[in-house]
C-alpha cells in the first residue's frame, strides 16, 4: 500500500496508477453525493472542533513543526480528478487556509494557482463561490472578512441557502482571527510542507468504487466507524477468510448488542467501540513491545495484517476481548466481585462510586484532561486483569479471582511511581500471571514491573494468611482502609489486635489528636530530602504518604514503632477524640516531661497548622529549638515561620498588636507595631532588636534543654516592652 506523505499542493500533479496507465492528479471535485462542508457550521460541537483544529494548524505552521492529517481516501478517474471519499472536510479547510495565507501574504498568482483546481459539485453556487474566492484578494484591515465578500459584486443574495458557502464564510473569518497578526506564513506551509496527509487511492486500498453505495442512499458518507470497519475486514479477509467472516457477523450482531446500552447521546456504538478497540489494542501494542500507534488505521495494519507475524494471534485476542463481555450481566458482575467506598465482605474496594470500569472505559479510553489521561494506566491495568479473568474462567474460581484480583488493586496503588509507558509490557505480564496462577513475579534483573516492596508485603501476607485464616477479613477489612488503600506496612502483622484498633483510631478520631498522641510517645516524623514530615490536621494525603514506605523517605521504621505503641495502648471500647485528649493532658501535666521542641508541638495549636505537616531544621543533627513551620510541601521558599513566633503572634491578648512576616528561612523577625522592635527566637534565647541595639534575654536550660516554657518567657518580654511603651 503506497503510504506517501502530500501536502495540499504537492497532491495536484502527482502520479497514480490507473488501469495499467500512469494518471496525473489535476483537479479535485467534491462529488454531489458528498455532504456540504461542515467544519464552519455555528453550533457549539462544530466550533469546538474548529477551533481544536484551526489550533493545531496554526501551532504547526506558526511553530513550524510537522503536522500530519492523517488519511484522506478517494477515486483518482482515468481524466486525472479526485473525488475524495474521505478527508473532504479537511482538504476544504487546507483550501481556504492556501487561499487566505496566499492573498495576505500577495503570493504570486503562479504560486497559488493549483487552487484553481479545487471544486465543489454539491451545488453550482458551491462550485462558483470556490472559482470567484481564488480571483479575490480581500482587505485584510476589517474585522469579518465574510461581510467584504457579501458585498462584491460576484456574490448573489441567494448563496445565502447554500449551507457549504455559509460555512466556508465562518471557516475564514476564523482563520482570519487565527492568523491575522503572523507573517511568513506561505514559505512555512508551502515551500517547508509543513502540514501533509497520507492519501490512497481506492484501488490501492484493495477497494472499488462500489464502496460509494455503502455510503447509504440518503447522499450521506460513511462514518469514520464504518469506514474502518470496511477497512478492517479487508485486512482480516488477507489472514483468515473464516475469521473475516465470523467478525463481520459479530460486529454487527454480537457486539452491536452488548455494546448497545452502553451508546452514547447519538444513539450509536460508534465511539465506544473505537475506544475499547483502540484500548485492546494498546495491550497488544504494549505486550509486543511497540511504539503506540492513534490512528486506527495504521495501527490495523500494524497489528492485524500479514505485515505482522502474529497477526492472527493478535485478531484472536481481540475476539476473545470484545467476546468476554457478550451475555454477561456486566454491572451485576462488578457489583459481585467490587465494592465502592466501604468495605464489603468477599469484594474489593475501589474507591469509587462507578464500579463499572468497563463502561468508563468505553466512554473515556484515549480522552485526556490536559495532559492526563481520563482513563489512566493503573485502570488499564485493573481492566486488563479483569478481562485476563473473564477469558479463563474454566480454570480460575471466584473465590480464587477475589483474591487474585485484591493483590492487583493493591499492586496497583501502591506502585505509583512505577506505573508508567515504558514499563507497561513487565506490568501486563505479572498481572496476567498473578490473574492466572496466584504468584507473584519475583522481578528479574533489569525488569521494571510493580512496586518492589509491594509485591513482597503480598507474598508476606499470602504466607500470614495460611496460618492466619480466620483473620481473612480482618486483614482485608484493614487494607481497604483509604490511608492504606493495599498496603498494611504501617502495622505489624504479628499484633492483628491493632488491625481494627487502626481502623478505629483514624476513622473516629481527630487527626490532630492523632497527630500529638503518636508525639507523647516519640518523634514519628519521617524525613524527604532535607525536610521533616509529621501527619496534618486536615490533609489526609500526608498520612497516606507517611503510612506508605518509599527510597525517598528515611526512619519509616520509626513510625511504625511509635504507631503500633499507641495502638497497643488503646482498647477498643474507648478509641475516641476523648480518651486520646486525657492520654495527651497527662503527658502534659507531669513534671518529668522535658520541654523538649515535641513539649511544644504537642501543648501549642499554632505549631500544627502547616498544611502538609513540614518542618525545616538547618541542623538535622541537632534537632534543638531552631525549627520552622512550612506551609508549602517542597519548597522552603513559600509561606514559613519560626513556630515559637508564630505562636506568639497568634496569642489572643496581642491581637492586632504584632506583625509576622512569611519567610523566616530569610530571617523574618517579630515586630511590635508602630516602633521600630523585632524580636528573634534562637536555640537558647530570644533576642530584641531596637535601633540596631540587641538584648539577649537567656531562656533558662539544663544541659541544652528549656527548664521554663519559652512562649511564657516570650510573653513576658513582649508585654514588657509594652508596658514600657515599646
């Protein structure tokens, strides 16, 4: 198949075969029983994808990057005249776009002239507005280049009812919009080619001009779907006739019906066929170790035709693929087998309201928000394993699925940074294998598949649970806990008391509470770089982070140690906001508690407000009282405070009577307003600036350590100096 790249002007003049004959391209005619041109109708769908469109040309030529428009098909006649079958919408844009950079940029009448050959044949008023636009040449000053046309003389009143015109009108006043500030716009798109399409004739593509009754009798073209449907049975035709055949008849029985109540707004399967086709097929892809492949077409022959050696092992995938699905009661099975956001016995959470992945996978595979995917690679993953069961389910149980499938979903979570493109292929491999056999892959040398430390918490768990089988749901009860979500590192698995304990704790009490409970018992904080991290008040993902052991994080070891200490002195009946505040107001209240910098985390309100629980120690080795709040998560130059300034500046009886920059890391100090006093906090005093003059006023110490709380001796010196008329 001749896959030549054209561009819009290389296409006139070039060569094809024709009955044995050698035929130049010299004209192309929109045939009558073509639609008009769409691209400039005024509703919203249409403008969005114009403006899509026009977005990416302009990015392209502006830009001069390459762009390719993928196939446009169509009849070349023995006289030399394409009648395109497919692309019209998009030869037509390339037209008025040649035609407007041409007359903008006064282009040579020699240089543009192939547009002369361009035609429509749906109307006479069509076919005349095309000839009269190529001898126009616009004023480029007024805003709507549509109303200058209107008022020429070559244009009658009734082009108005001319649908093709009328769109054509809208497509250049918004390449107009588009373009209206650039120049050198001609030499980027015609001498540098940078915007071409791939064009076949039909009897390269193996078709016949009948293919223009299939078209369907009411004058409209095929579908994008339907075209490459006829396009797809050819290419299974070339590797099995029977396979041809019991494909065909699928696609429009078996698959039509299971498909059928999942249709979109257009009351058609069209979209969600391509989508879950295209989403098979990139498991191929993937498993095949290939580049992925958007156009369908191309990755038809790619995958499917005799270009590939197992192309039919490929086509019998994706039978069995779409076939899975054919007679099951598909919601009841995911309710069967998945639960949303509680924990239900004998089902996996998923932490979603729609249990229905494969719905979602038919409405969103290959959509992006952004730059992310609707559907991501770790529901990818999710479905795939799935349909790996869905395909053997003469030899997997359910009760053995339910399992399998739980050690997937927590795989799945608790591998973020290694589910990713290129470690697709070792990903798709060791989900089959733990679908189909219970192992989990032991990673090879160079392999790069789930999380490491997660695939061997499961294999630990695995072994618990053979001598531990009545704790079944005990144990699964935990990990589909929302902070855990799979993975139960953070709690000892030899003390299954402190299972529900767990589930208690974070699901009854205040965060906070939790958070100066764990530091009456030790520092639990776990340390990122160069920063310290403790729970937050209200961001539960910083405790998923903490309960989720990574490289990047030292002294996990420390947490799990003071978390299983607090939980082994809880009892079930009394795990509340209220026991936990006694526990904390007795460590308070005892003289032997040092004043150590934990004393005030635990006793001052003000030090817990960082959103994401981080704190900076220049000196990590000595962490003393030389400590600040972040209210950022990475970043040390954002929102951040010396925690013993910032609680003074908070305290009730000085409101309004200080300021407080954002920056202590740049030295931010407290000031008393309306004088010129700053106030600084070191490890072993505070220290009050006032016209260049600094007083040290001692905190008193034993060995290093506060003998008096250090905000009450801040708050005498700051109401000292304000009696003193500071």
């Amino acid at each position: 198949m001749n896959t030549r790249e054209y561009t819009f002007q290389s296409l006139f003049g070039s060569t094809f075969e024709f009955e044995d004959k050698n035929i130049t391209l010299s004209k192309i005619e929109i045939p009558i029983i073509q639609r008009d041109y769409a691209q400039g109708r005024r509703n919203e769908e249409i403008k969005r994808i114009r403006e899509r469109f026009l977005d990416a040309l302009f990015q392209s030529i502006v830009g001069n990057k390459h762009i390719t428009l993928d196939f446009v098909y169509g009849d070349v006649s023995k006289d030399g005249v394409l009648t395109p079958l497919d692309g019209q919408q998009r030869l037509t844009t390339l037209f008025l776009l040649h035609w407007y950079i041409a007359k903008k940029e006064v282009v040579g009448v020699k240089e543009y002239d192939f547009l002369k050959s361009f035609s429509y044949d749906t109307r006479f008023s069509s076919r005349d507005f095309c000839h009269e636009l190529v001898k126009y040449s616009p004023d480029f000053n007024a805003n709507m280049l549509s109303d200058a046309i209107k008022d020429q003389s070559w244009y009658p009143y009734e082009w108005k009812n001319d649908p093709t015109i009328q769109s054509m009108m809208v497509m250049i006043d918004a390449i107009h919009e588009k373009f209206d500030n650039q120049s050198g716009l001609w030499e980027s798109l015609v001498t540098n080619k940078i915007i071409s399409f791939y064009f076949l004739p039909l009897a390269e593509m193996g078709l016949t001009d009948d293919l223009y009754i299939k078209m369907n009798s009411r004058g409209k073209p095929l579908t994008p779907f339907e075209h490459f449907k006829a396009e797809f049975e050819g290419i299974i035709k070339h590797i099995s006739e029977e396979l041809s055949m019991e494909i065909n008849h699928k696609f429009d029985i078996d698959w039509t019906d299971m498909l059928f109540p999942y249709r979109g707004d257009n009351n058609v399967i069209d979209d969600e066929f391509m989508r879950y086709f295209h989403f098979i097929t990139d498991i191929i892809t993937y498993k095949s170790g290939l580049e992925l492949e958007r156009d369908e077409f191309k990755v038809a022959h790619l995958l499917y035709s005799n270009e590939n050696y197992k192309a039919k092992e490929n086509i019998l995938y994706l039978k069995n693929s779409f076939d899975c699905w054919y007679k099951l009661d598909i919601l009841n099975f995911f309710e069967q087998f998945f639960s949303k956001n509680i924990f239900q016995s004998d089902k996996v959470k998923i932490y979603q309201d729609d249990l229905n992945i494969f719905k979602e996978c038919l409405d969103n595979y290959g959509e992006y928000y952004g730059r992310n995917r609707r559907f991501p690679l770790n529901k990818m993953l999710l479905l795939y394993s799935i349909i790996t069961y869905l395909q053997n389910k003469e030899t997997i149980s359910e009760v053995q699925f339910r399992k399998r499938i739980r050690i997937i979903r927590n795989l799945i979570w608790n591998s973020t940074d290694e589910i990713r493109d290129e470690r697709m292929k070792t990903l798709l491999s060791e989900s089959e294998t733990i679908i189909l056999s219970g192992e989990i892959p032991i990673s090879e040398s160079g392999e790069l598949g789930y999380n490491v430390r997660q695939k061997e918490e499961e294999r630990k768990k695995i072994e618990w649970l053979i001598d531990n089988a009545e704790k079944e749901d005990e144990l699964y009860h935990l990990e589909d806990h929302s902070l855990l979500k799979g993975c139960v590192s953070i709690i000892d698995l030899n003390n299954s008391s402190n299972f529900k304990k767990f589930r208690l704790l974070y699901n009854n009490c205040n965060k906070d509470l939790i958070n100066r409970g764990l530091l009456t018992i030790g520092d639990y904080s776990q340390f990122i770089s160069w920063r310290f991290q403790f729970g937050a008040r209200y961001n539960e993902s910083v405790w998923f982070d903490l309960f989720h052991p990574t490289k990047q994080r030292q002294f996990f070891d420390g947490t799990f140690e003071i978390i299983n200490s607090l939980l082994s002195t809880l009892y079930e009946p009394n795990i509340n906001d209220e026991f936990i505040e006694k526990y904390i107001e007795s460590y308070l209240e005892n003289n032997e508690t040092p004043k150590d910098w934990i004393y005030y985390f635990i006793k001052y309100a003000p030090m817990r407000q960082g959103n994401f629980g981080m704190y900076y120690w220049k000196n990590v080795a000595d962490r003393n009282y030389n400590v600040i709040m972040m209210n950022t998560e990475k970043s040390i130059g954002g929102k951040n405070w010396n925690v013993f300034l910032y609680t003074l500046y908070l305290l009730p009886e000085f409101s309004g009577k200080l300021s407080l920059g954002d920056y202590a890391y740049q030295g931010d100090k407290l000031k008393i307003k309306n004088t010129d006093y700053e106030i600084e906090c070191q490890n072993d005093k505070f220290v009050v600036i006032h016209n260049e003059l600094q007083t040290d006023y001692p905190i008193q110490q034993i060995e290093g350590m506060d003998a008096e709380d250090r905000i009450e001796r801040g708050k005498q010196i700051i109401n000292d100096l304000l009696k003193a008329g500071a």
